[in-house]
C-alpha cells in the first residue's frame, strides 16, 4: 500500500483556487476537479443528465443529450429551492466517483470543488484549504474573465458569504495580496504537504516507530495512536508515576524515566496530555485527569461556564526514549469548552472540546477528521516526523 495525502481546495467565484489548483499540479500533485467529475456525469446518457432531465424536464438537454449547463445555470441561481435538489442529486453522484478514484490514489491529491464543505464533504480530506479574497475583487475578477455583472453577483450571492467555508478550513491562503504573495504560500503549502506524505509513508511501512513500545493501559490510546502511525506499534501496560505538577514537560519526563527503568528492552514512548481552561488560568493542565475523576466531563462544562470564558487549549506531550536520546514531540489545539457533553465517540472530555477549526466537540466528528486536526494527531505526527530525519 502505497502512501496518499487528500486535500481539499475549496474558494468561491473568482477567488483563485482553480490558478492554486494548477501551481500544485505543476509541482507534481495529482489535481481532480470537481466539475470535470461534473462534465462526465452530465454527458449524453450519464446519471447526471438523467437526474436533470427528471428534475426540469428534457429541454434542459442539448440535441446529443447532454445537460445544457448554462441553462442549468440561469434556472438554479436564482432559486434556492431548486439548486438545493439538483445538488441532492448530483453531490452524491460526484462523491461516489470521487472515492472510485482516490480509493487508487498515491502521493499527494487534491480535489478542486467549489461547495466542498457546503456538500458536507470535509470529512474526507486530510487537509482542507480554502482560498479566499474581498467579494469586491472577486466581482471584478469575474467580470473580467467575461461574465457580466449581474450574473456573477448572483452567483457570489448563490455561493454565500463563505463564513462556514473559512470555519471549517485547516489551512486559508488569502488571494488579496497578489500572485506573487499567493505562489509562495502555495510551495510553503507543497512543502508541509511532502513532509505530511512522508510521514504517512513512515507510519505505513512501521518506519521509525516499528518495535517502540507504547506504555499505556488505555485501549483508546492505543487504537488512536496505530491508527495514526501504524500497527508497528506495540504496547505495555505499566503503572507510571503520576506527578502533581502543572508543568506538563515535567510530568512526562518522570513517566518516561520509569518507563525506561522497567528494562523492556526497545524504545519506549510516554504520554500525556493537558487541559488548559482559561476560566482557571491555565488549570488543570496535566492535572486534568484527577478533575474529570471529581467532576466528570459535566462538572467540568458547568464550572467553566459559570465562570468564563469558555476558551481552553487541549495539549498532547510525547516522549520517545530508546535509552541513547530522547525525543519530545507536541501538539496543541485551541478550542472552547461546551455548556455540555455532545457525541457519543472518543473518551475523557472529548465530548466538551470543540477545537478552532470545527464546530463540533471530538466526540461527535469522524476518526479521520479528528486525527487529522486534534492534539494527539498533530503530537504523533510531529514524533513520526522528527524520528524520520533522524
């Protein structure tokens, strides 16, 4: 199995996604686009001009029985209600392709679609961008690609005001600086992507974690961490000390020295975590544990809303020690704490974090989405990582 990175580009009109799309390709990407995946629905006697001919009627089909997309165009603009169920039929159409392909996919793909979060699809991505510019520009930009005024502000207004697009982004690259300013972001952005395939291949192939020991009791953490770096993971279960220390770099530096000191004889790796609520300066920290033993993740979302605000940072600290060095990794997500639990996955208070980048807490998103932009992901990453250069 070979090593892939998905990415989802995502912007509105004429905000310069499809001009990001092609420097990706010409650094070697893989670059689908989702109106192509369009086109082939909507030729003649494809599922998509099927769809359009039962939704408005055959006149929307040119003589070969294609869809005739710019008067599909002009009818859905307009009117919210049937652009809402051409895309119920069409989105899944287009998702289904999407993952026939990609299911293939090695190195680095990226799907260029305008409504790929609207669609619900950012889930399926390891990184979403989204590329975004002044809605004044934007119209400017599009007038002079030759579509008059009136219908690119309808088309601006179809595709809103991009709020929910940019919430949900990991990574935004803003177009309003020049092509200059943009291109570097793109091969910055090409570069975090290389080292994210690279890190993927690592963990696949067992790479530099294969044979460590993960010395932990909890499952969950166990089963996040291979699904993360691999099923060369193995793992012991050791009663470590629990320190009463609000410095996190200290709590892990006495595990991983009692870790080494129960000769298990390979590279051994120590976690912990904190929960930094602003409500309480920074506390509980590491000493999170103990607080959601007392209070539960309830307790914990009642205080902290008593009080305010509602502002937390999650911590994840690694520590990888094989007896000759030792190697810290971290990963930090701010994020907000909920009036209570929502979701039914995950474990700890995961049920009441919502990180920056999403609005639901860890316990209601998809493994992938949650690996991908939470604390634990970003730390493992970070470990894989630094192990690979050595």
């Amino acid at each position: 199995m070979s090593p892939a990175v998905l990415v989802g580009l995502t912007g509105g009109l004429a905000s310069g996604k499809s001009t990001v799309a092609r420097w990706l390709a010409e650094l070697g990407c893989t670059v689908l686009d989702a109106d192509r995946l369009v086109a082939e629905l909507y030729r003649p006697g494809g599922e998509g001009a099927r769809a359009v001919a039962e939704l408005f009627g055959e006149t929307f089909l040119d003589a070969e029985g294609a869809v005739d997309r710019p008067r599909v165009a002009e009818r859905v603009f307009g009117d919210a209600e049937a652009r809402g169920r051409l895309e119920a039929v069409v989105h899944p159409l287009v998702r289904r392709r999407f993952a026939e392909l990609s299911g293939h996919a090695e190195g680095i793909w990226v799907y260029e679609a305008t409504l790929l979060v609207e669609a619900g699809r950012a889930d399926e991505f390891d990184l979403v961008v989204s590329v975004e510019a002044d809605p004044e520009l934007r119209l400017e930009r599009a007038v002079a690609r030759g579509l008059d005024e009136d219908s690119a502000r309808a088309r601006l207004a179809a595709q809103g005001d991009g709020e929910l697009r940019r919430r949900r982004a990991d990574l935004i690259l803003d177009n309003d600086r020049g092509l200059e300013e943009l291109r570097n972001d793109v091969e910055a952005l090409h570069r975090d992507l290389l080292e994210r395939l690279a890190v993927r291949g690592a963990s696949l192939e067992g790479g530099a974690l294969a044979g460590s020991v993960l010395v932990t009791g909890n499952r969950h953490k166990l089963d996040e961490a291979r699904r993360l770096v691999g099923e060369g993971l193995e793992s012991h279960a050791l009663d470590l000390p629990e320190i009463q220390s609000l410095d996190l770099e200290t709590v892990i530096a006495a595990k991983a020295d009692a870790a080494r000191a129960a000769g298990l004889g390979r590279a051994v790796v120590v976690e912990d975590v904190a929960l930094e609520l602003d409500a309480f300066s920074g506390f509980p920290g590491p000493l999170v544990k103990w607080m959601l033993e007392a209070l539960g993740a309830v307790g914990i979302a009642r205080a902290v809303h008593r009080l305010g605000p509602v502002d937390a940072t999650a911590r994840c600290l690694l520590c990888w020690d094989d007896g000759r060095r030792r190697v810290l990794a971290e990963g930090s997500v701010r994020g907000r704490i909920t009036e209570g639990p929502r979701g039914d996955a995950g474990f700890g208070w995961d049920p009441i974090f919502v990180p920056e980048r999403d609005e639901r807490t860890y316990a209601e998103m998809p493994e992938r989405r949650k690996d991908a932009l939470g604390h634990r992901g970003l730390a493992w990453r970070a470990l894989v990582a630094a192990l690979s250069r050595g």
